[in-house]
C-alpha cells in the first residue's frame, strides 16, 4: 500500500508519487489534494488504484487524482489518464459502468421568494414526470428504429422528436452527440436494457434537485453563464442507465481475451484494456460512443420533463417560469482529445472516470456566448450541502488534461452510512433546513446523506487554488427527487 | 456463508466455501442479500444454465452477471440451485426461480477487481466488488 512518505510535495495542493516507485509504473501518479486530506485519502485502496491506473501502456503525462477522489474498483473514482492514440490502449474499467453518467445545469429568471409557495408541489410533479427509482420504467415508447437513432444522434434526436430546443445541444458537452458511435457493436442485451429505461433518473446517486443561486464569486462570468443571486436553478444527474452497464460489462468481459491477445500485464483485471487502433478498442469506443449519446439523450428527455413541470406547477403564478440550458457534462468518459505531450500536439484518448471535463477560455466546441470565458464545470455536492459551479482554466490543460472533480466524493461507505444513519431522521433533518425531500426508498436516502461525502466547499477550494477550475457560483439546495 | 465489507464508493463481499459449488450458490446468495432481493414464494420455474469461460473468476463473475440480468430485466430470483457441473471453466447448472417480491437495489455490475478465489481452511474463499 502506498504511504504518506510514499508522496513527494509538488505544491500546497499537488503530490506525486514518482513513476519509480513500482517497477510497472509508465508514468508518475499524481494527486490533488492538500496536507490534511492526505489521512483520508490514504486510508482505503485509491491511491493504489491510482498507481495501478499508470501501468496502462501508452500512458503520457501522469495518471492524475482529482481532489474528490475515492476508492472504486480498477481506476480510482476522480482518476484520469490520458494514453496516446498511436500506441496507447483504451479501458473499459478507466470509464466505468455507467458510461456518461453526467450532471446538467439548467438556470430559470424565477427567484427563491417567487418559488416558495409552489415548491412542494412543483417537487411532487417532478417526481411524477421523471420516472425513477427502483425498476421504474420509462413512459416512451423507443424502437429498435429509435434505439439505433438515440445511440448515433444523442440529444440531436431529442430535438428531431420535440424534446429539446435548439439552444440546449451547443450548451452539451460534445453537442450532445459523439460522432464515431455504432449501435451495431452493442449487444442485444444492452439494446433489450436500454429501450424501456430511456428517460429515466435511475436509483442510488442519481438525483433531480432544485437550487437557489447563494453566492456569486464570479461576477463577470457568472453574467456570461446568465447566473446571478437567488435564482432557481435545477441539476440533473443520470446516465447510460442498464444499456451503459451492459455495455461495460460486455467490454470487460471480451477484453479479458484482448488482454491475453496483445500481452498486457495488469495489476488488476478490472484494468482491461486494448490497443485504441485495434478491432477491440474501436468496437469498444463506437459501443462507449453510443453508450454516451443515450445518456445525453436521457438527460435531454429529463430536462423536457422538468420543464413540463415548471410550466404545469408555476404559469398560473409566476410569468418568466421558463428553464434554459447553462451546461450538460460528462464524468464518466473516454473522449479523444489533442494536448500537448512532451511539448507537442498529441492525439490522446482522455479516460476521466468520475472526473470532468474542464476546459479554459477559447475552446472552439463552447457556445459563442461561453467561448472567451472558458467552459462550465458543475460539482454537485452531497444531498442537503451545496453545489458549485465552477468555469475551466487554460491551467487545467497542463495540470490534469483539462480535467476537475465531480462532486463531493465518498468518504463512508454505503455499508457504514446505513449503521449510521436513519432514512427517515435523515429526511426529517433535510426538512427542517427547509429542503423538500423525494426519495425511493429511506436506506437508499441515508446512503447518500451528506456525512457519507467530503466537504464540497473544501474539495472545491483545492480545485479553485490548483488552478483545476475557478469558482463562479455556489448554489444551495431547496429539494432534491432521489431514486 | 458471506459477509458484507467495507467499499468507499460500491458493494463488496467475502464468499467462503467448503468446494467451488457452495462458494458459487453462497456468492450469489450475497449478491441477492446486496441487491436486498427477496422472493416470498417456492421457486416455480426451472431454468437451465450452461456457461464457459478462461478460469474459475471469470466464471464465478459471468454467473454472477447472470442472475443479475434476470433480477433486473425479469424480476427473477433464483431460490435453488442444483451444479449438474463446476469446473475451472464449466458451468452447467439446473435452477428453481422465483418472482421477486422486493428488491432494494439492482447490481449495475460484477467487477473483476482485486479477484481471486483462493483455497483457505479446506475450502475456498474470494472476494466480491459490485457496481450498485
């Protein structure tokens, strides 16, 4: 196991571990975090699991830990790893099962005061459109026709169908839809998984949650993004759903071949992975492309939901109820990407696994109206604590691929949180702060209670101060519709 | 027999066995207990399995992905389990199905991290990551 003497002090908030501190290290591994969260980071397998991430081959730069990081299974959760295209593999495990789980943003002109005689009951009628928890299934009617449509197209057959406008899809990451997709390299399974789930939030950690805008630390670029004090904001955090779990699970299941094929040796098995240009890994991108466009797709489909319940719940009191895009982002994905490598543009494949995306000012795929100031990035804290959005850097090219966190980051387990924690205590404590709770089920709500998770506010603050992000906005939550 | 451990972010179990069937029906038996899936009634449906794979982990996790796919997409539970045959790499097993009567959580996947399934006292014994 890696020791605290293990980690050489880069800055106040970067450690590395050099690439010789295990003979199959290809690169060094390296950690975001400052001196007092070194304890709990160390205390369970995530550095390890980031030392093992750097044994992939093709490997450049350093496998990098975002500052929320915590123990997963194969690649850390907060793990990135860039691995060049030319000789460079991809992995299955580097993106998880729940390929483009993702948060969206969306802001409205409704302020706090406006909202508060309508919040339960705009609470219950969202809970009512987004199908989630346990087994719930969605209320479309999806096609195979539709289901190949859905996995080439993303959010583009969302606004083909009347769900979603035009504005959204350049406020997505990748437009919402990720060229190179095949739904022929999907196995019946995940396409039978996927038909009945589209436009559904799912169960665990998934959520729907309504936000008032607490602080703006940014003015000039909260203005840009159309964010300003107590405003009504909505996150919406889901992904692939059962047909991104299939295709994870086909993928890590096939590549234990391909790892024998191509004769790579790995710490662990759930780090399989294939040479990017071979037949393995491109079937598995164009299956992880698809697998990514039916999550845009389903946060999309949400999003109309959402918006229904705004104009059902609040037109008859409030005139401006309307929701508008800020950003949809990824943090669970493989995306090709050039940066600079050893001081030259490289073609790398970017494996951000509970990490997201964070690119600075000047990247041509951000909308016009975000272009000079840099692309958002949203971190989501735990349940009942707040959420901040932040704006990417030109820094975060150089110090993680451009990447930041992604939420607040488990420190307890599922296991403990239960022994700990009372659904219903848990809720009744929400409500007393004023939050109007949703959930599935009680022992799935403790599960995600806020003491389970690292402080958001000090997560956020070593992003801010390593340069990863800059904060804009800092968002409190008023209700929350967990699965 | 099965106990639940300690994961940051996921699910994890230790499985013991006295041989490689019990080890199978008693991780499955965990994973059931993970996923809080119950069946009140006496199996009614008898279904068949046969699975290959490279080596004694990899079957244990395509067995596993099994009867979670059914939990998930059919509601089944699987309430007996009979090995007609285990091997390394050879699975050919009768079962008795039943519909679930609850179910807390669905299993998002078997991972193959950190597995291993060793001998220990006379029997064997892994260790179980699951995606939830």
């Amino acid at each position: 196991m890696v020791q605290k003497r293990d980690l050489t002090r880069v800055t106040d908030t970067l450690w590395e571990i050099p690439s010789h501190h295990r003979s199959d290290m290809r690169v060094p591994a390296r950690l975001f975090a400052t001196a007092d969260m070194l304890d709990d980071v160390l205390a369970d397998k995530t550095i390890d699991q980031l030392v093992n991430m750097t044994t992939l081959p093709g490997s450049v730069g350093w496998a990098a830990a975002m500052p929320d990081a915590h123990q997963g299974y194969g690649f850390c959760i907060g793990g990135v790893l860039a691995t060049r295209l030319s000789d460079g593999v991809i992995s299955p495990g580097g993106v998880g099962y729940d390929i483009n789980c993702g948060v969206r943003l969306l802001r409205s002109e409704v302020t706090q005061d406006e909202i508060a005689p309508f919040l339960d009951s705009l609470m219950t009628s969202i809970d009512q459109n987004c199908p989630s928890g346990v087994g719930r299934q969605g209320t479309l009617k999806v096609s195979g026709q539709d289901l190949d449509a859905v996995l080439v197209g993303g959010s583009q057959w969302a606004l083909r169908k009347g769900y979603a406008r035009p504005q959204d899809l350049p406020h997505t990451e990748s437009h919402g839809s990720i060229p190179g997709a095949d739904p022929g390299a999907l196995s019946s399974r995940a396409r039978s998984r996927g038909c009945p789930q589209l436009g559904t939030l799912g169960a665990g950690n998934h959520f729907v949650e309504v936000d008032v805008v607490e602080e703006v630390t940014d003015p000039a670029v909260a203005t840009a993004f159309g964010i300003r004090p107590g405003q009504i904001m909505v996150q919406i955090h889901s992904g692939s759903r059962g047909l991104g779990h299939q295709v994870a699970t086909d993928y890590v299941e096939s590549f234990q071949d391909a790892v024998r094929k191509h004769s790579i040796r790995l710490p662990d098995r759930e780090l399989v992975c294939a040479p990017f240009g071979s037949k393995e890994g491109q079937a598995y991108f164009a299956a992880m492309c698809a697998a990514a466009n039916y999550a845009f797709c389903n946060r999309q489909l949400l999003t109309h939901w959402v918006r229904r319940s705004f104009e059902d719940v609040l037109a008859a009191h409030i005139r401006r109820f309307d929701l508008h895009m800020v950003y949809d982002i990824a943090h669970n994905i493989a995306k090709v990407e050039t940066h600079i490598v050893q001081g030259a543009k490289t073609k790398v494949c970017v494996h951000r696994k509970g990490a997201t995306r964070a690119f600075g000012p000047g990247f041509a795929e951000l909308p016009a109206d975000y272009r000079d100031f840099g692309q958002p990035v949203l971190v989501p804290g735990s349940m009942g604590t707040a959420s901040w959005l932040l704006v990417g850097t030109e820094q975060s090219m150089e110090l993680s691929f451009g990447s930041c966190c992604h939420g607040a980051g488990r420190t307890m387990s599922r296991a403990q949180a239960k022994k700990t924690i009372w659904g219903s205590d848990l809720r009744q404590q929400l409500e007393a702060q004023g939050i109007v709770v949703r959930a599935g089920s009680m022992a799935g709500l403790a599960e995600e209670a806020p003491a389970a998770y690292k402080d958001v506010d000090q997560v956020v603050d070593v992003v801010h101060r390593a340069g990863l992000a800059s904060k804009v906005a800092r968002l409190r939550p008023l209700g929350v519709i967990k699965g | 027999m099965y106990q639940e451990l300690d994961h940051t972010a996921d699910c994890a179990i230790r499985v013991w066995g006295a041989d490689r069937a019990e080890l199978f029906a008693d991780a499955a038996k965990g994973m059931y207990w993970l996923a809080g899936a119950t069946t009140g009634e006496a199996g009614e449906e008898i279904r068949h399995l046969t699975l290959t794979a490279s080596d004694q982990e990899s079957l244990l996790v395509r067995w596993l992905q099994e009867l979670a796919y059914w939990l998930e997409s059919e509601s089944r539970v699987v309430s007996g389990i009979s090995f007609q045959e285990l091997t390394m790499t050879h699975l050919d097993a009768e079962m008795t199905c039943g519909t679930a009567t609850s179910i807390a959580r669905f299993i998002k996947a078997v991972t193959y991290h950190d597995l291993a399934i060793v001998p220990v006292g006379g029997g064997l014994q892994t260790a179980i990551v699951f995606d939830v």
